[in-house]
C-alpha cells in the first residue's frame, strides 16, 4: 500500500475499517467530511461532534482517542524565555500554532540583542490593517520587557501567505516606530497551514 497517495477519506476509512464493515465506515467518514474540509480538523472534534457522526458508544471512544493522539502529535515544543531564535524557528513554530485559526490572531515574539526570547504574546484577533493594529500596543510590550528586537507574526487562514498591501503598509509602519524608540523590527512573518513568509528573507523588509 502507497500510504502518500491514499486520501484524507481513505485513511480514515482505514481506520474505521478496524471496527467497522465498509459500508458503515463509508457512511460515518461522509458524515465527518460534511463538516469538515480535512482531517487536519480531526483534533478539534468533540463528544458532541462524535455523537452527531455515531450512536455506537464503542465508536465514539474511539474516535476520541483518534482526536486525542492528533492533538498530542500536533503539539509543537514551546518557544522557551532564552531560546535563541531566527525567523525559521519562529515561522515553524507559529505555522504550526496558529494554521487552523478562522480568525486573523497578530503575536508578538520580544528578543535581547542575541536574539534570545524575552517574552511571546497574543496582542490582536480579528481582521488586521493599519486601523486596528496599533504599533503603540505592540511597541509598549517591548519596552515593557526591555526588548531590543521584536518579530511580528500573523496567519492568513486562507493558508496563503503572500503579503497584502495592508501587510506591507503595516510592516512599514512598525518598523518606522521602532527606529523612533531604538527598538529594532527584524521579521514579519505571515503563515498559513504548514508553510510561512519571512518579510525578511523575501526582502520586503530590508533594514
């Protein structure tokens, strides 16, 4: 069996296929897929979610573990206070972090002059632009922390990354503010499911 071009559907099947015939298996993997675009979305399913696809209680438990080893495998290592960092580890980590998030979330991640991390904080949900993305808010983290650097990150969860005037405008704009205060701007980065864009290394962002 080639297990890289067996579909989302198909495995699933296959793991349903462990309790039930094929009949029954198909008829609760179209139930899931109705409601779900893939099976990345498997780990965010509940009881509730479960009893809607299944009466079979057995079924229902074991489609919980399913959901509970996707959420114990997506888990990522925690960007830790002192851990040196560049824009791949950030944009892997964070990729990862936020890829399944509907909304628009904006993170701030504040680093010492060797780029060791101070701190890391969710600072905006919901539609980002320069109305509602304040470099004040941003900025006042940084010197709260006593931050020399600073890297913003946000998705897109349309899962493509390339930057949006808007992005651009608003990196201008953070980057502008903190020269103001000596506070250097090193990344923007935009991620979407398992992929990300550096600002900086695609050279938007240059100083």
């Amino acid at each position: 069996m080639n297990l890289k071009n067996l579909t989302d559907k198909i495995v699933l099947s296959e793991l349903l296929g462990f309790l039930l015939d094929k009949q029954a298996a198909g008829q609760v993997v179209d139930r899931y897929f109705a409601q779900a675009d893939s099976l990345a979305q498997f780990q965010y399913f509940g009881v509730t979610d479960w009893t809607k696809l299944t009466i079979d209680t057995k079924l229902q438990d074991y489609l919980l573990l399913l959901c509970e080893f996707a959420k114990r495998y997506a888990l990522k290592p925690p960007l830790e206070l002192g851990q040196i960092c560049s824009s791949k580890v950030i944009g892997e980590y964070m990729s990862a972090k936020l890829a399944l998030r509907k909304q628009e979330v904006l993170w701030g991640v504040y680093l010492d002059t060797k780029n060791q991390i101070l701190a890391q904080e969710e600072i905006f949900v919901g539609t980002l632009n320069e109305a509602t993305v304040h470099p004040r808010e941003i900025l006042k983290l940084a010197l709260k922390y006593s931050a020399a650097r600073f890297i913003v990150v946000h998705n897109h969860p349309s899962g493509q990354v390339t930057p949006s005037p808007n992005d651009i405008a608003l990196t201008r704009r953070l980057q502008a503010c903190g020269e103001l205060l000596g506070i250097a701007l090193l990344d923007h980065i935009i991620v979407g499911e398992h992929t990300y864009l550096s600002m900086r290394e695609e050279k938007i962002l240059i100083r």
